[in-house]
C-alpha cells in the first residue's frame, strides 16, 4: 500500500487519491455483497437480528417483525429457505447475485451463507428440528432476478 501511494505520488497525488478511493469501493462492496465463510451464529448475528433480535424474539415498533425463536413456521425448510432467497412483504430477499455496482443497504449472500442460516435459526431458539438443507438445495430454488 505505502509502495504504490509513493510510486502514484510520483505521477502526481491525483493518482494517490483514486487509488484510496477504490480500495475504499473495493472493501464497502465486499462487505454488502458477501459474508462468504461465515458461520449460521455469525450471519444470524450480522443479517437477522437487525430486524428478529438477538434472541430471536421478534419486536414491535415502527413495524411487526416475527418472533424465529419456538415458531412453529420454522417446521418447514423449503419455507424458511424461500423466505431468505426471495424476501417476504416486510422483509427483503437476500438470495439476489452478487451485484457489481454499489447497492448501499442491499445485502446479499451466497447460497451457502443462505443454507448456513436456515439450519442455524431452525435449530436455535427452541426450534429443533433436525434435517438441514445444502447449498446445493438452495441453488436449485428460485432467486430474485436481479
Ligand atoms: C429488514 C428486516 C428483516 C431482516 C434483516 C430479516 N427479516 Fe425475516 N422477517 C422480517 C419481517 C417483517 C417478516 C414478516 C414478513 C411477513 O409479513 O410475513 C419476516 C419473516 C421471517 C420469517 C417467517 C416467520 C414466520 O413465522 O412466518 C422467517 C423464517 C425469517 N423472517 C427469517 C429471517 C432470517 C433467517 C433472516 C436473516 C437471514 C431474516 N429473516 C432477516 C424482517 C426481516
């Protein structure tokens, strides 16, 4: 990094600056695109509970966001998995490719990262139910066009 700031210096400090610049576009957009790698717990914490809360008890105010914790919805996995990929009237899809251009607030994750959280929030809870679902699964469902 000190390298290329000192070689773009030369060049002139314009080019000092455009390359900060995409290195800053570079990490924002990996950052609302992918969580790839991350654990069922990890994405929960990061993605869900913004909205279902930590404990996954659901809340009330500005708008009706369901308890996850001892839902009987939950039984089903094509439900939950559905719901994630393709969103349901208050809450977004998050199964949409990952988008090259900047989409502040757009969060979208990898099939993988998909079946990681299915399994978690089903098996957490209060929820037990035991059959998992794969990311094989999960890329053979209907995703968001774009
Ligand atoms: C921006 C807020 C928001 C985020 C983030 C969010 N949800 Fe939701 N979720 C909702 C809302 C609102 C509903 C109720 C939708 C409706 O009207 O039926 C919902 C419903 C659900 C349901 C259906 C529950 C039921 O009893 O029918 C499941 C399952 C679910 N969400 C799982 C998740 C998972 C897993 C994540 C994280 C990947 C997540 N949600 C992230 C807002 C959100």
């Amino acid at each position: 990094m000190k390298s290329i700031c000192v070689a773009a210096a030369l060049l002139g400090s314009l080019a000092c600056v455009s390359t900060l610049a995409d290195q800053t576009g570079m990490s924002m957009r990996s950052a609302t695109t992918t969580a790839t790698g991350a654990s069922g717990a990890e994405l929960y914490g990061h993605i869900c509970a913004g909205c279902h809360m930590v404990q996954a008890q659901g809340a009330i105010g500005a708008g009706k966001y369901p308890a996850l914790a001892s839902d009987p919805a939950l039984k089903s996995l094509d439900y939950v998995a559905v719901t994630v990929l393709l969103g349901r009237r208050g809450m977004p899809a998050f199964g949409k490719p990952a988008d090259p251009s900047f989409n502040f607030g757009e969060v979208h994750i990898s099939d993988a990262d998909i079946a990681e959280v299915v399994n978690f929030v089903r098996s957490h809870f209060g929820n037990q139910y035991s059959d998992k679902i794969t990311a094989a699964k999960i890329e053979s469902m209907p995703h968001p066009i774009n």
